[in-house]
C-alpha cells in the first residue's frame, strides 16, 4: 500500500516513524515533511492545503490512503474534495468531513452540539456585534477569571483567561474588531472550570470507536505551568487520574453521546477525534475537540499502541473497527519538547543541531518538530524543534531517559522546560 501522510510537524514524525513499521506499506510519503520524516518515508513539496497539487501527487504515485495530521486540511474540506471527485472517491482519507471538523474548526458549532447532546461542559455565551449587550450580561453574571475563545482556527492563540472585569469587556472589543481576524469576529465567553486538564483521543469508523490511550500535555513555556501558552512543551501517558471510574464516566459521558450525535446529525466523520478533557472534582468535562490528534500528545500515544497502525486506519475506512481490539503498551512514555529561544514570540531559524547522531538510548526516539535537512547537517526550522520521547517502567524512569538523550543534543538559544509531569 502507498500512503501519503499530510504535515511537517512532531505529530506526523511520531505518525510516519508508527505506519512505517507496517508490513502493509509499501511506499509512505509525507507532505511537506520535515527532516525527521525524511528517515521514515519520502518528503513531498507540496502544501497541505493545495489540494489541486495533492489530486495530481496521489493520482500520479497510486496512492491507497490519505492520512491528514494537523487540522487546517481537514477544516477545509479535504475529505468532501476527495469523495466528490470521481477519480479520487475510492482513497480513504483518515478524518471527517468538513461539517465533522466543525468541532475543532467552530467553537460556537462546538459548543451547540454538547449542548444538544448534553454532554457536559463550561456554560457559555456566543457573541458578535449584534448581541455584544447579551455577552457583556453573560460576563456580569460570570465570578473570575472570563474565558474568551475566538469561534475560528487561530493558530493556538485565540484563548484568553483573563481576571478582570473590566479587562474581559475590552478584549471582546479588540476580538470582535479583529485581534485575531476572521477567527474572532465571533467568540465564546465560557465560565471558567478548575481543574487538571488531560487529552483523550478516540479512533472512529463512525458507528465503532476505540480509546487510544491517554495523555497529558504542558502548554505553557515556562515552569510551574507559568508563561504564554506554546503548541506544546512536553506530555506524558497514562495519566494517574485518568483511572477507571474516570473513564467510565467519560465514556458514558462524553465519548458515546459524541459518536451517537455525529450519527443523529448524519455527520461523515471517520478518523480521530481529540477530546481537551478537564478533571472537576472527579468528573469530566470538555474544554475542546479537535479533529485530530494532538501535539505533542501523538508521540507518547504511537509508543503505547501496540496494534499495527495501518491495520486500524484500514478499519477506520472500511467500517470495520469493531474488529480490532487496541493493545497498549503497559509502560509509561513522556516526551520533552525543545524549543528555539523566543518561542512562542519571535525566534531564528538556520540554527546547526548537534548530537542527533549520539542520542542513542533503548526505547528513546527523537522526533523532528521543525527540522529541515541540509547537505552538511540538520538546521533548527521552527519554533518548536524535537520532541525527545522516551518508553519506561513509570513516568519518572521515561522521563529522566529522555533528559538524559537532550543532554547529548544542542542548537543554539535550545530551551525545553525540566518539569514535565511535575504536577503528576
């Protein structure tokens, strides 16, 4: 089988290295790629959002399987292209359809469907211009700190946690005329929930689903969880608190009511759907979908799948995962993310890594976040750069092995964060 793997982050390094091993494939190639995904497959220049280039890619190299990694293709409809264009509606594509990648692609559609479904989540309130005096209300009635999301894709950073008042109450404003241009000219003022927050993912053929198994992410830059947020500074799995009366009442709660809303609402959705869970008091609720897998979760979730990863995609298409039963890995994994200094703000590009070729341990994989290989040498080619990624007995054994791989691994201004799992 020829695969073709769309993005060029951690999340589709961590993906290639997994579908790689699969006597199934024949070919894999990855759109854009990046250094990283070069060891596993072919790099194909070619955006992930062209899907013009991509038609005339798959038709020319027979490609079998689309499997999109970050969220933009899949909120522009590159499942709906494929299954209208005659020559292309017989490749699977691995996620929804455009309606389906509403849940990570509108936070107000988001929002609309728990309610209607009465999955538990934060009491909101959508806001455009014409109803600003109801969202001013809605933030009167709220105690702090207000949760402000842009309803559209707006990079990672269209979230605000905000203390004051009066503050909350300006940001609309600012959201509204275009702080984060077309995705904030509708927002959603949430109520705010305290508690640890982990990520939960779920493969689906749109009738079956199958719980991969669980992380948690650290978004923030800096130590003790403090700082602006990043894509992602590190994450581990399992999770201690995600036991089994917790994903008992997640499943009945928040897993099943999802799978049984898309079928109600006859949503084409066959692929990973990502739950932003947070942990209340013992009981879940749901901070965000995505549509995809996360990052950096994926590199910790592909250690723990023991299944041939191909196997369960092809069920995913063929509507057959109820077939499959998921093995994981009963180790611990954690991944510690490096990063370029000034990330998330400002940062260079062109940085020399070093110690690629002496980060050697067992069970210890470097993943390329934002890598681009030249003749001589790997170059840093974003903001976030590796993700070390480690297997042990428990989380702190997994951890010290991938902190023992970065100490042989450098690039200048290299930053990553030595409390992963810290609150754990």
């Amino acid at each position: 089988m020829n695969i073709l793997l769309l993005g060029s982050g951690g999340r589709e390094h961590a993906l290639a290295w997994k579908i790689r091993q699969s006597k199934k494939v024949d070919k894999l190639f990855i759109a854009p790629g990046n250094a990283g995904t070069a060891l596993e497959g072919s790099n194909v220049a070619i955006s992930v959002s062209d899907f013009a280039a991509l038609k005339d890619f798959v038709v020319a190299h027979e490609i079998q399987m689309v499997v999109p990694g970050p969220e933009d293709p899949l909120v522009k409809g590159i499942y709906d292209f494929f299954k209208a264009d005659p020559s292309l509606c017989g490749i699977p594509v691995i996620g929804p359809s455009r309606e389906g990648a509403r849940l990570e692609g509108s936070k107000d559609f988001a929002k609309a469907f728990m309610q209607r479904h009465q999955i538990p989540t934060a009491r909101y309130q959508s806001v455009t211009d014409e109803n600003l005096p109801e969202g001013f209300d809605f933030l009167d009635s709220l105690q702090p700190p207000y949760v402000l999301k842009a309803d559209g894709l707006a990079a990672g950073k269209g979230v605000l946690i905000i203390h004051d008042l009066s503050e909350a109450k300006k940001e609309v404003r600012e959201m509204l005329d275009g702080k984060f241009g077309a995705a904030g000219r509708k927002l959603v003022i949430e109520e705010f929930l305290d508690g640890i927050e982990c990520s939960v993912f779920v493969l689906t053929d749109g009738n079956t689903y199958r719980i991969l198994p669980v992380a948690k992410d650290y978004k923030r830059i800096g130590e003790g969880n403090t700082g602006l947020n990043t894509g992602g500074m590190g994450a581990v799995s399992p999770v201690p608190f995600a036991d089994s009366a917790f994903m008992q009442k997640t499943e009945e709660r928040i897993i099943r009511p999802t799978i049984e809303g898309l079928k109600a609402e006859a949503i084409d959705y066959k692929g990973f759907i990502f739950f932003g869970l947070i942990n209340v008091k013992g009981d879940p609720f749901v901070i965000e979908y995505n549509c995809r897998m996360g990052d950096p979760e994926t590199e910790v979730v592909m250690l723990r799948i023991q299944n041939d990863l191909v196997s369960l995609l092809e069920s995913v298409a063929e509507g057959s995962l109820h077939e499959q039963h998921l093995r994981e890995d009963p180790r611990s994994a954690a991944t510690v993310v490096l990063v370029s200094g000034g990330y998330p703000g400002a940062y260079e590009k062109g940085k020399p890594i070093t110690g690629l070729s002496d980060a050697l341990l067992p069970d210890t994989y470097v993943f390329h976040a934002g890598t681009r290989a030249l003749a001589d040498g790997i170059l840093t080619d974003g903001g976030r750069v590796l993700a070390v990624s480690s297997c042990g007995s428990g989380m702190k054994e997994a951890l010290a092995q991938s902190y023992s791989v970065i100490s042989t691994l450098h690039f200048d201004t290299m930053y990553f964060r030595k409390d992963i799992g810290f609150d754990l």
